[in-house]
C-alpha cells in the first residue's frame, strides 16, 4: 500500500489515480494521521448496486426472461387509419 499526503496526491492525481486503476491502494495521509483509502472499485458492483436502489425506489424492475434480439427486427404495427382522421371522426361523433 503507498502513502501520500493530501498536498502529493493533489499535485500528481493523474499518477495516483493510474496506480489505482492499475490496482494499487493509496492511503491518504494528513500530517502523518491516516485519513482515507482510495482504491479501485470493481464495476459490476456499482451496477449491481446502482440496479439495487433503482428497484427499491420502484423505478426498474429486472426482467423475468432474457432479451431476445429478434423482437427489433419485428416490423412496428401499421395503423388502420392516420391519427387526424381519427380525431376528426371522434369530433364528429361529439366524443
């Protein structure tokens, strides 16, 4: 594990931030007290987790069965008749 003040990772962040990336943890220090942990963070977690509160806030549900690719190459349904003409029926109708 490297050390680093707070003034060394603020000059050279770019360079410790290539160590993380590359999967070295950095401890941060502030006069000599150790202060935080920076280390790399696995993407599938922070999907999973991101997923995870998107469900709990009951905006995304997972699905029940994987995606199948053919379903794009379906021809979108073709109206009966334009939507103008509709409105102007139902208007007639006095709906």
């Amino acid at each position: 594990m490297q050390k680093a003040t707070i003034s060394q990772l603020k000059n050279r962040l770019s360079e410790y931030l290539k160590k993380v990336r590359a999967g070295e943890t950095i401890l941060v220090l502030d006069r000599d007290e150790p202060i935080a942990r920076i280390e790399r963070v696995d993407p599938a977690t922070i999907t999973e987790d991101r997923m995870a509160r998107l469900e709990k806030a009951g905006l995304a549900r997972r699905a029940r069965r994987p995606f199948q690719p053919e379903f794009l190459d379906e021809a979108p349904a073709t109206a009966k008749q334009s939507v103008l003409d509709a409105l102007l029926e139902e208007r007639r109708d006095g709906r």
